[in-house]
C-alpha cells in the first residue's frame, strides 16, 4: 500500500518556494554577502552629506550623533520599555488576528458555499484601511490597550485569511483521494496531507501578517498613544531632537526584519518536520 508520506514530502517539496541563498562579494580576500551593498552606500551617501553640512543637522542628524542617541536610549530605559510595550500589542494583536483568519480562511478554503456567501463582505471590509478604522474604533474602544490590539488583529486577519483560503485551495486533489483510499481521519488527513501541502501559503499570509501587524502598531502608536516606539518617535519629532527620532526608526526597521526572520526560521522548522514526518 502506497504510504501516505511520500504524498505530503512530495506536496512540500513542490509547493514551498526555495529561498536562494544570498550571493556574496569576493574583495581580494573578503567575501561579505551582497545584500550588504547597498545599506553601505546609503550609509556613506549619509555620512558624507552631514559631513560635508550639505543638510543642517536639525534635518538630518550625522550617524555619530544617532548612534550617541541610541546609547542614551538604552543607557536610560526608555528605548526597551517602549519596545516592550509595542512587542507586547503586536503579540496579543497577532495572536487574535491569526486565529481569527485560520478560521475564516479555512471556512472559505473548504466549502465553496461558505466562501461564496463571505467572501464578497470580506473583500470589502478589507478595502478599507487600517487608519480609516481608527475613528471609528476610538469611539467604541477609547484610545487605551484594546484600540491597539484590535487595530493590529484587523491588520493581521486580511493576509492570514486569504493565505490560508488559498493554501487549502492549493492541496492537490488527488492527495485527497488517496487519503480517502487509504481510510484516513479527518485529522489525520489534515496533519499528514492538507497541512504540508498549504504550509507554504499559510507561511506566507502569516509574514505579511506579521509585517503589516508592525506597520499598522507603530502608525496608531504615532496618533493614539502615550506609549511604544511610535510615540517614541513622534514625541522626539515634537522636541526637535531628530538624532533620536531616527535611531528609533532605525530600531524598528530592524525589529520588524527580526520579526520576520523569526517567522522564516519557524516555517523552515515545521517544513522539515512535516517533510520528515513518516
């Protein structure tokens, strides 16, 4: 009898994107990816601007002043309180935005009649962008935690939706019948065939999941908050004090590409797990 695992390393092989490894840059005897080049050379066209006062500092601060502000935020707490509070929402935001999208995803994944009765009230309600929910909202949730968390989940539960709608679509049908064939519970045809199949699609929505949960916390942060990194940034805008407004945006262009790179190093985890799994 054919073994179902064969099915779902196939159906994981053959639907997940291969990242390519990164190429890298041979310099005499120094190899360094070539990702790189291109923050250096932002990072020199920056150093030299301020350093040749092209702009005044009170627009673009020099990197050494930056770099000296972002010691003081550490130095003084306020950068990691802050951040502890924006990791906070964005975890209970995407916790609830995904849950809520692996359910509706998955309704409209598996019945057509479901998805036929939703799915239009669905695309418009995600039409609308995240800021335009923001009055609305404040006047049913003030402007304390819960405005945060739910303006985060409603910016997770779009992506998350659609890739796990598209990640069931996507299962081969003859993977489905050999689980009929082979007797297979309904569980055990999810775990074993429908689960590797869609994890690609699933990975997917989950990242942009993720990265617009980022984006739309640090945005309401910045109008309706008196705390994170987003009010961080717009308070220091209001002091003039530029040198701190941009390491903290610095700072979360990089706490986002870990977010991110987090997510990545999860789906290759279960990618291997599933693709092992006998």
């Amino acid at each position: 009898m054919t073994d179902l695992s064969h099915w779902s390393q196939t159906g994981l092989r053959a639907g997940r994107p291969r990242m390519p490894k990164m190429p890298r840059l041979a310099l005499g005897n120094l190899s360094i990816p070539i990702g790189l080049i291109v923050p250096a050379v932002l990072f020199a066209a920056w150093y030299g601007v301020t350093a040749i006062h092209w702009l005044p500092e009170q627009i673009l601060p020099a990197p050494g002043a930056v770099l000296a502000a972002f010691g003081t935020l550490i130095q003084d707490g306020d950068l990691m309180s802050n951040l502890e509070i924006s990791l906070g929402r964005v975890a209970y935001g995407f916790a609830g935005g995904t849950l809520a999208g692996l359910l509706l995803g998955a309704g409209m994944g598996f019945s057509d009649s479901f998805a036929r009765i939703v799915r239009p009230t669905f695309l418009a309600v995600s039409q609308i962008p995240i800021l335009a929910w923001l009055p609305f909202f404040m006047l049913l949730l003030g402007i304390g935690e819960a405005l945060k968390i739910v303006l985060v989940a409603k910016a997770v539960f779009t992506p998350v939706t659609l890739g796990t709608c598209a990640g069931i679509r996507a299962v081969p049908g003859r993977y489905l019948e050999l689980a009929r064939v082979l007797g297979l519970s309904r569980a055990r045809t999810l775990r074993s065939v429908v689960l590797p199949a869609a994890l690609p699609q699933l990975f997917s929505g989950f990242r942009y999941g993720l990265t617009h949960a980022w984006l739309s916390l640090v945005a309401v942060e910045l109008l309706a908050s008196s705390e994170g990194v987003g009010y961080l940034m717009v308070y220091s805008r209001q002091l003039f004090q530029l040198d701190v407004m941009v390491a903290v945006m610095l700072v979360i262009a990089l706490v986002g590409l870990l977010l991110d790179r987090a997510l990545a190093l999860g789906e290759a985890w279960l990618g291997r797990r599933f693709g092992g799994a006998s």
